[in-house]
C-alpha cells in the first residue's frame, strides 16, 4: 500500500533489585495489537532469568498481553522485545464534519433505551478511573475549546494544540503518582502527563477519550524530530462520531499517523503499562529502558 | 397478623410508668405499640418477663450482664475517625426486636429473591452484558463504578456464585410494610454480630427466649460453612480461609469471630500466595492449598497485580488463580459494583427481564440522576429527597435536601447539574420505632428508630435466609440515620414461631462446632506467637536485672558491677542510670520498649488469646506507663511487672490449645531465656568479681534462684555451685542444661507432628558446659581466670547458637525460603 511503512523495534526493560527477589509475577503489555492500520508481522519476547510460567492472554480492552512468574530468587529482571510492524496511512477526515461536542456527549449518555453499539464500547472510556479523576478544573483550563456547537474534532484539536503550546516537555520531573493537579499548576510532564491531562479535559465534558500506549519513530538527526523516541510513547484516542476513534498526540501537537505504532490502550496508563509486577523480597531497585524503532522501509 | 386474642392493655393507663418514656410519634411506625396505643399482643409475653414487680432490678442487671458479656467476650468495633484508633466495645440493647413469623417469611421471600436476583445480574455485568446493550442498565452504573472490576470481565466463577453471603437494609415505612435501604454484596458485615448478639442475649434473657421459641440463627453458619468446603478437587481436603484486611479493620473482632465459628483459618493478604495459578495458604509446615476464600477485603484491593497496585493487603496473582477456577472467592471479586444506591430504581425491570418477577419487597423509591426526567423530579423535590453519592468512592456525605438552605443549597444544585449521574436522590423513610432500655438503671423503655440487616446464604442447598440479624438504632432518637461508625447501637431481632412443630425442627440445628484444624493456622500469627513467648520472657529477664541493680545500690561494689551489665545488655542506655531507665522510652532495648512490642506481637495473635488474657496484656502495659508517670518508685514499678508477666506465662500454660503454635510460643521463652542466662553469665565470668561472694549472690537474686540456691547448697553463695546451679542442673527450669533440652524435645515433637526433618536444637554446645570442672573456676591466679574467660567464650557460643536457631526456625517455618522451593518442585 501508497505510503505504508515497515518498522523494526527493539524494547528493552532492565529492572536492578538491591536483594534478592523470592517470587514475581509480571503483566506485559509489549506486543502491537492489530488494528486497521497496522499488522504486528513478527515479535519475540526474550526474557531472563529463567521463568517458571510465561502465558499469552488477551486484556478486557482487546490488548495482547503476557504473564510471567519467576520463582527462582534474582536481582535482575531484563525484558527485551524485538518486533516488526507495518503501518499504514489512515484516510483524511475533515474536522468540521464530525458531531457537535455537545450532541456527541448527548449521544453517549444514558437515555433509557438501547445504546448504539460503538457508543457502548466508547461509553466504557468516559468515566473517572485511576490515573484520570474528573475535575470542574480541567472543564474550565478547557473551556475555551470547546465553544457552543463546535464539532468534536475541532474542539479536540484546539485542545491538543493548547496543551501543546501551555505545556513544557521535562523527562523526569513528574512520576506516574504525579497527581493532573499538578501538572496542571506546574505545566511540565512527559507524554504521559499530556495524555492523561487531555483525557481528563474530554471526560470532564462526558466524552470519550483513551489511553493509548505504543512507540514513535525515531529521527535523531532531523530538526524536527519528534518528541518521544527512546522510550515507550502514548497518546490519546477520541471517539468521533461518525468516524470513530480518532488519534491525537497532544506531545506533537499531531494527528497520529504512520509515524506511530500502537501497542494498546485501555482507561489510563494504569491499563497498559508495559511491565507491571509484585515482586517478593528486592528491596529498592535501578530501572533502565531503552527503545529503538527504526524504518526499514 | 397473629389471631390469639390477648389482653391488650393501653399503655399509659395500666403500667407504672415504664412506657411514660416511651413517646409515640405519629410520623412512624410503632413496633411496640398499635395505632390505638395499645401493645401489639406478640410483645405481651416479652414486656411481662421484663416488667414484674421488680422491673428496675431486672433492666439494671440486664443491662449490666450485658455490658459485662461485651467486655469479657471482647466484642469490639473500631472507629476510624477515632485518633488514638481505638476499639470501641459494641453498643447492643439487649431488649430484642421482635419479628413475627409471617412478617419474617415476606422478608424471606425478598431476599432470596433479590441474592437470585443480583446473582443473575452480576452473570450479566460481567458477562455478555445483555442489559446494558438493551438499554436496561446505564453504562455509567458499570463502567463508572470503581468496583467493576475490568479484569474480571468474561470469569464465570467456580460454582456458579456470584453471592455466597448477601446482605439487605430494610426499614419499616410508616404503612407497616418492611422496604430495601441498601443492598449489601462485596462483603457484607455484621452477621457475625448478629451471632454473637444472640449469644449474649440468650444469657441475658435465658427464659424469655425459651418460652418464645425464638427461632435460632446458627443453622445458616452451618450451611455456610459446608458450601464453603465444598470446592476441594478429588481427593483433596478442602480449605477454606477467612481473609481479612487485619487488626485494624473495623470489623476485625467479627473476622476473627467468624473464624472461630465456622472452624476456618483467618489469614490476611500476606499469609497466602499465588503460585501457578492456585492460592496458598502459608502454614508452619508449608504452603497448603486453599480452594475457598470468604473474603472481607473490598474489591479494588484484592489482587495488587491487576487492580490497585498500591495495595498491601491483598494477594498478588489472585484473579489469575480465580480465571483459572482454581479458588472460589466468596463473594466472587467485582460483586462490590451492585453497592451503589443508584441500582435500587433499576431493579423492579432487571428483574422482570432477567427472572419474569416482580419484586416481592419493594425498594425505598430512589432516582439516579444521570437521566434527565429523573434529574428535573430530584431539583423540584428536594426537601423531601436525600441525596447521595452514586460511587462508593465519592466524597459526598448524604443530606436530606430539606436541611439544606442558601448558599448550600445552591452549591448542591450546582452539583447535581454538573455531574449529575454521580449522585441519587432517595425518598426520606421514616424509620420505625421500637423500645430501648433507658440507660443508667432508669426505668423503663425509651423509643428509638430501628433499621434491620438481614442475611441470605448460598447454601448447599439453595438459598437461606437467616431468622434473625442485626437490628441498629440510631444514637439520636430523633434522626433517620443507623450507622455504627457514628456510634449507633445494636440489637438482636428475635424472629417468633407460628407453629409449635417449627420451633422443633429448628431448635434441632447445632451450633457448628467446628475448630480450625490445627496444621492450618497461618505461619504469620505464629511467628508473632513464637515473638510473644520471647518478648514476654524478654521483659522478664530484663526487669528482674534491673530490680536486683536498683536493690543493690547501698553496696557501691555490686551496684557499679550490675549498672554496667545492665547498660551492656542495652537495659538502660549507655551512659544511663538504672535508677531512671524505666522513664526512658526512647532506649530500644530497654524495658519499656520491650513491653510495647510484647502488646504489639499480642495484638497480632489476639485471635488465639482469651479475653482475660488480652485484657492481661493491656492491664499490664498500662499499668507500667501509669507507674512511670507518676514518678513511683521504679521497684514498684518492677514488682508490678513481673507479677504480671507471671500471670501471663500461667495463662500460656493453662488457658491456651496446646497445638504448634502454642509449642514454638514455649520454644520461643525457651530461646530466650537460655539465650539471656548464657549471656549475662559469660559476662560475669570474663569479669573481675566473678568469684565475689557479694556478686554471686547478686548474680542469683537477679536470675531469681536464690531461694532453691539456699535449698540445695549449704555454702554461702559461691560461683561453682551458682554455675552448677545454673548451667548444668537438670531440673532447675532456668539452667541451661534444662532449657536446651526441653527445646530439643519440643522440636522433635513440632518435627513429628508436621512431618519435616527437625531442626537441630543446641546439642553440641551443652556437653562442653556440663563436662566443665566447675570448681576449679574458683580458685585465684592465672589459670583459674583462663579457664573461665574459656567458659565465658562458650556460653557466648551457646548464646550466639541460640541466635542461630532462632534465624533458622524463622526463615523454616515462617518466611517459607526453603518451603517454597520444595513446594514448588513437586
């Protein structure tokens, strides 16, 4: 297909324990879930230390995930996949054409009788949940986007942009506890941070918006390169009647496109961490992760 | 209504002045008194017992057995907003609510009928989710509720339940029919209260309960407790588990009551494991399987792998092992999503499309908000409305919308238009009304408003609904809220007989008298047994030095000597005074500190200790802090303590279930006391008075063994005999010779009863001691200080060994490091 791209990635996740861990078990989120614009052509899962159970299940939110439990004690956990994944170029939509805001979120609630069945599965992405608390805070930081009749998309995009332009990209001054709050105040985070924030803007207003977790390509040596490489990247998907779900990245300030890979989405980064784990024993531990996605096409 | 006619008497003309408290209110419903105000005849026989002639003397001691039942049971409730997070002793009125057998069976009816209910309509919630996609359910109940639990979506649960325990609140309208407040499905609490309600109120009213026939509540924990250990594949012995969120739960005393009752261990989140999708039990002789879980731990903080990962009470893994259908969890994980006010005004449809039924007992008449018409009614009707948070995780306190003016009011309105399917608006019930006992001997009956819980069971044989539960009145007689936690009180409800032939067939139910299998106790609570036994001889060996210290101030030569054992064993701080160390609580090693974590390890076992025992413990600890206050002579102080610590090692020994637990409890003083005695003795022989007269005998008041010294030896205190005495007598309990061996038996006997190879006790280090020419210790010069600096270094060996065992036994039988890897292997 007219513009498709073929990417190899490499995800690499070192965790360094101070003691020894008895017994762990491990959720995975590593592998791209198809979608209508991308296919998932190979992965492999390597793992160490050597691990007593490793199964494939698929998550309530439709994503690939894998269980691992090590019951050997270890001091370092490393989790390295490599992947192939094509991706395709997605239509144009024009953004007046999409509902009003205001009918949009009409749509999705309850009205006492049987629901669309897309409105069904997006009414699952308009609720407060973990990492997302609904706040009148983030409905009035938003209000200027979303004027009287506006259609969705504009209004989305409008916002996208704004957090864009009133936000600074900082690695490593918020952590997933950082509440939205404060990001809010304090207008720095990570893509993370920005996706939440933006979620959280759409949801206060009863539409439906989710998480989407994957990886962006890399282009080091351009000056315009995109923010987000050398680790996983997320971004967040709107429901659009009539198109659907649409992807926006509120850290580019861009409609996703063929220079994203999904790996899975669900309510909020909780949903669809890459690692996450209960370990027994370990003490306080070093994380490294390092991604690579390079075009090879 | 019941027909026998009976002589009704009006109230207020007849009685002295009992009822003259008892104030009608017309807005309610009256338990007690008819329309006309005259007694309904089912209370007649009750109000007869309780009001003869000497009706004070009977209200008096009523009330004060009760109270006295409470204490001595230690049925406690705690308190959250409470600073000091103290239990609460439960508040029970011992005068019953009466049910009559016909109102008693419409409840019945109703409520199983609604567990069925909620059981078909959780199968949907987390199944092919019919009812939201006709329209039926609205999405927000669901998806926005933190108790549905995303992960469990698609699990069928092993069995089949969903509800294996439900709960209702009904209050009775003014119309005299009984209606739903709430519906209780994650884990409903109080039916343990009800139990034990009912013990205490049968001693109280012993002949009022049998000349009524009561109908008796214990036959529905017997069905519980055979449907729990019905999960076991082939050939296994089913366990089953209590698991509670711990000690400081509000409803801790009922878990562990529960437990007790029905015969299951109670674990809490780290006393088991998931290994290879099956949930563990972890136990002094390894992990066991556990195929059932009664669970009193919300939802969201099961399972910290999939759910809220901040939490430290559940148990990582657990949903993989329920997905798998290797345990039964009861009631199944998620079903806390019903607990929302918001599904009452759903459910007369729910039922009609999933069970074909009408309700039989309706629900208080309720509006969710999230719809418009609904939300239009709810602003219009406020003053007759309470508004409530739709989500249990809400920060919304209910309010009755006609208490609310002004600017409050305009806040609340501003509320419900911005999220308006976050809240619901209730019809204000005006709860019924039923006597109280006046408190303080008082006579008579006060009248206060009363809400019922009632209890259904998944039992082997379908449904049963308990004839009986928990009434609770509110602490302000003129408000409609029943809370416990804002200090409401409770009741028993006697539910009547119809018929002579039920009451028999009911009376015949036994009381489950089942006990927890002994190989089945967590290791956790006995390794804070084993803790226990240390800490209290700790306390003692530590007290008694520091007594024979302060007692030998007037001799400067001993007092020096023994100030210095004292601040190297850590009894007082380095550069303290014996004198002052009590008073010292910042010093970990000392006394006080010690006594804390022997309350602490207490507290974490409280569930194997008797009342009186735990009461011991308390007395004991506050007591001291009450001496070190008021600046009492710290010999008192000492004495007090130790007395104390007497009685508690005679209550290990007379007042315990002499099982493991109780044997590592002893190996634990043991340990201790050799390890102590062999210590402070190999410091004394590495000193320079280690043959002083003075100092020996100092040496044996402090190790309390002066008296059987002057018994067996008729020489003046001397060290051979002392460390004959001490070291290697055979019969003395705190010799070491004794104590080493007692351990190796008890450690056999542990090693035989659990099946394991035993652990090595202290076998090679007693030989060397008791082979020691003692004597010749004695002696001056050199060589006799050689050979008791090399004494000295083996009972330092002998005590670091001990240390060593401790280490051992530990991680063998309560860290489970070795365990696991052998469990797993197989």
């Amino acid at each position: 297909m007219k513009g498709t791209v073929r990417y190899r990635i490499r995800h690499e996740t070192a965790y360094e324990y101070r003691n020894d861990v008895v017994h762990s078990h491990q959720l995975l989120h590593l592998v791209p879930r198809p979608t209508a614009y991308q296919q998932c052509l190979e992965h492999v899962i390597n793992v160490t230390p050597a691990f007593y159970r490793k199964r494939n299940e698929i998550d309530t939110f439709g994503n690939l995930v894998t269980r691992v439990e090590f019951d050997h004690p270890h001091r370092k956990l490393e989790v390295a996949t490599d992947m192939e994944v094509e991706v395709h170029p997605r239509p144009a939509v024009n953004a007046s054409d999409s509902l009003p805001w205001e009918r949009t979120a009409a749509e999705l609630a309850y009205r006492g009788s049987d629901p669309a069945r897309d409105s069904l599965e997006a009414a699952k992405f308009r609720h407060e949940s973990p990492y997302v608390r609904i706040k009148t805070l983030f409905n009035d930081y938003a209000a200027e986007c979303f004027t009287r009749g506006r259609p969705i998309l504009s209004c989305a995009q409008a916002l996208m942009s704004k957090l864009h332009t009133d936000f600074r990209y900082a690695p490593g001054e918020t952590t997933i506890a950082t509440p939205l709050t404060e990001v809010l105040k304090n207008r720095r985070g990570v893509c993370q941070d920005f996706s939440h924030l933006m979620i959280a803007c759409l949801r206060a207003r009863g539409l439906a918006a989710r998480y989407v977790s994957g990886y962006i390509r890399q282009i080091p040596a351009s000056p315009d390169a995109l923010v987000g490489w050398g680790a996983s990247h997320a971004w967040v998907a709107i429901f659009t009647p009539p198109f659907g779900w649409l992807e926006l990245d509120p850290t580019n300030d861009v409609f996703v496109g063929t220079d994203h890979v999904s790996v899975a989405w669900g309510r909020d980064f909780g949903d669809v961490s890459p690692l996450r784990g209960i370990i027994l024993g370990g003490g306080s531990h070093r994380l490294s992760v390092g991604v690579k996605v390079e075009a090879i096409q | 209504l019941s027909e026998k006619p009976q002589v009704s008497v009006l109230a207020s003309a007849v009685t002295p002045g009992w009822l003259a408290a008892y104030v009608p209110d017309a807005r309610r419903y009256d338990e007690l008194l008819d329309e006309k105000g005259l007694i309904r005849p089912h209370w007649q026989p009750l109000l007869d017992q309780l009001t003869g002639d000497d009706a004070r003397t009977v209200a008096r001691r009523g009330l004060e057995r009760t109270r006295r039942l409470i204490v001595e049971n230690g049925v406690t409730y705690n308190v959250y907003a409470d600073p000091q997070g103290a239990d609460r002793p439960w508040a029970l009125d011992p005068v019953p609510l009466l049910l009559l057998a016909d109102e008693w069976r419409a409840i019945e009816v109703g409520l199983a009928q609604r567990a069925r209910l909620l059981d078909a309509l959780l199968a949907d919630i987390y199944g092919p989710q019919r009812l939201l996609s006709e329209g039926l359910v609205p999405p927000e109940l669901v998806f926005g509720h933190p108790n549905f639990l995303w992960p469990c979506q698609g699990i069928v649960p092993r069995g089949g339940n969903w509800l294996h325990v439900y709960a209702a609140d009904l209050a009775r309208a003014p119309d005299g029919r009984w209606w739903v407040l709430a519906d209780r499905t994650q884990a409903p609490s109080g039916a343990g209260y009800a139990l034990e309600n009912r013990e205490i109120v049968e001693q109280v009213l012993p002949e009022a309960i049998r000349q009524l026939e009561v109908q008796r509540i214990t036959g529905v924990f017997s069905e519980l407790r055979e449907q729990l250990l019905s999960h076991g594949d082939e050939g296994e012995n089913p366990l089953a588990v209590i698991l509670t969120p711990g000690p400081f739960n509000e409803t801790y005393f009922e878990h562990a009551y529960l437990s007790r009752q029905l015969g299951v261990p109670l674990a809490e989140g780290t006393d088991l494991t998931v290994r290879d999708d099956t949930v563990y039990l972890k136990t002094l002789a390894g992990l066991k399987r556990v195929h059932t879980i009664l669970r009193r731990l919300d939802d969201d903080f099961c399972d910290p792998l999939e759910l809220r990962s901040d939490s430290t009470l559940g148990i990582p893994g657990l949903i993989g092992a329920v997905r798998a259908n290797r345990v039964v969890m009861a009631n199944a994980l998620g079903t806390g999503v019903l607990e929302s006010a918001a599904w009452l005004g759903f459910l007369p449809r729910i039922a009609e499309r999933l069970l074909g039924e009408k309700l039989s007992v309706p629900s208080v008449a309720t509006w969710w908000c999230g719809e418009k018409p609904a939300l239009d009614y709810v602003l219009t009707h406020l003053d007759k409305l309470v508004i409530k948070p739709t989500y249990p995780n809400q920060r919304f306190e209910p309010v009755f919308g006609r208490n609310l003016e002004g600017e409050k009011r305009r806040r609340l309105v501003q509320r419900l238009r911005a999220r308006p399917y976050a809240y619901v608006a209730q019809e204000h019930l005006a709860l019924s009304q039923t006597p109280v006992w006046r408190p303080h001997g008082a006579l008579g009956f006060a009248a206060t408003p009363v809400a019922i819980r009632m209890y259904a069971v998944a039992g082997p044989s379908g449904t049963r609904v308990m004839p009986g539960g928990l009434a609770r009145v509110a602490a302000d007689t003129a408000i409609d809220v029943v809370s416990t936690q804002r200090g409401g009180g409770s009741k028993d409800i006697w539910v009547l007989p119809d018929s002579a032939q039920e009451a028999v067939a009911a009376s015949t139910v036994r009381t489950p008298s089942a006990q927890v299998r002994h190989d089945d106790i967590p290791s956790r609570l006995v390794e804070n047994l084993y803790w226990f036994g240390r800490y209290t001889v700790r306390c003692e060996d530590k007290a008694r030095l520091l007594r024979g210290t302060i007692a030998a101030r007037s001799d400067e030569a001993v007092w020096s000597a023994a100030s210095k054992f004292c601040r190297e064993l850590g009894v007082c701080s380095v550069d303290g005074d014996p004198t002052a160390c009590l008073r010292d609580d910042r010093n970990p090693q000392g006394v006080t500190a010690d006594v804390r974590r022997l309350a602490w390890c207490a507290s974490q076992v409280r569930t194997r200790l008797s009342a009186s025992y735990w009461r011991a413990v308390n007395d004991m600890q506050r007591r001291l802090q009450d001496s070190v206050a008021a600046r009492e002579d710290p010999r008192t102080a000492l004495d007090q303590l130790l007395l104390s610590l007497a009685a508690l090692a005679g209550f290990a020994f007379d007042d315990m279930t002499q099982d493991e637990g109780w044997r590592l409890l002893r190996v634990g003083r043991r340990l201790e006391r050799l390890q102590f005695a062999a210590g402070l003795l190999a410091q004394h022989l590495a000193s320079e008075w280690a043959t002083r007269q003075s100092h020996v005998e100092w040496l044996l008041e402090a190790y309390d063994s002066n008296r059987i010294y002057r018994s067996r030896y008729v020489v003046a205190p001397r060290l051979g005999p002392m460390l004959d005495l001490l070291v290697r007598d055979s019969e003395h309990p705190r010799a070491l010779a004794f104590q080493a061996r007692a351990i190796a038996r008890d450690l056999e006997t542990l090693a035989t009863s659990l099946g394991i190879t035993g652990e090595m006790g202290l076998d090679e280090a007693i030989p060397q001691l008791t082979d020691a020419k003692l004597n010749a210790l004695e002696a001056e010069g050199t060589e006799a200080e050689q050979a008791r600096r090399a004494m000295s270094d083996r009972l330092r060996a002998l005590s670091w060994a001990a240390g060593q065992l401790s280490d051992r036994l530990s991680l063998r039988h309560f860290s489970h490091i070795t365990l696991d890897a052998q469990a797993l292997a197989t």
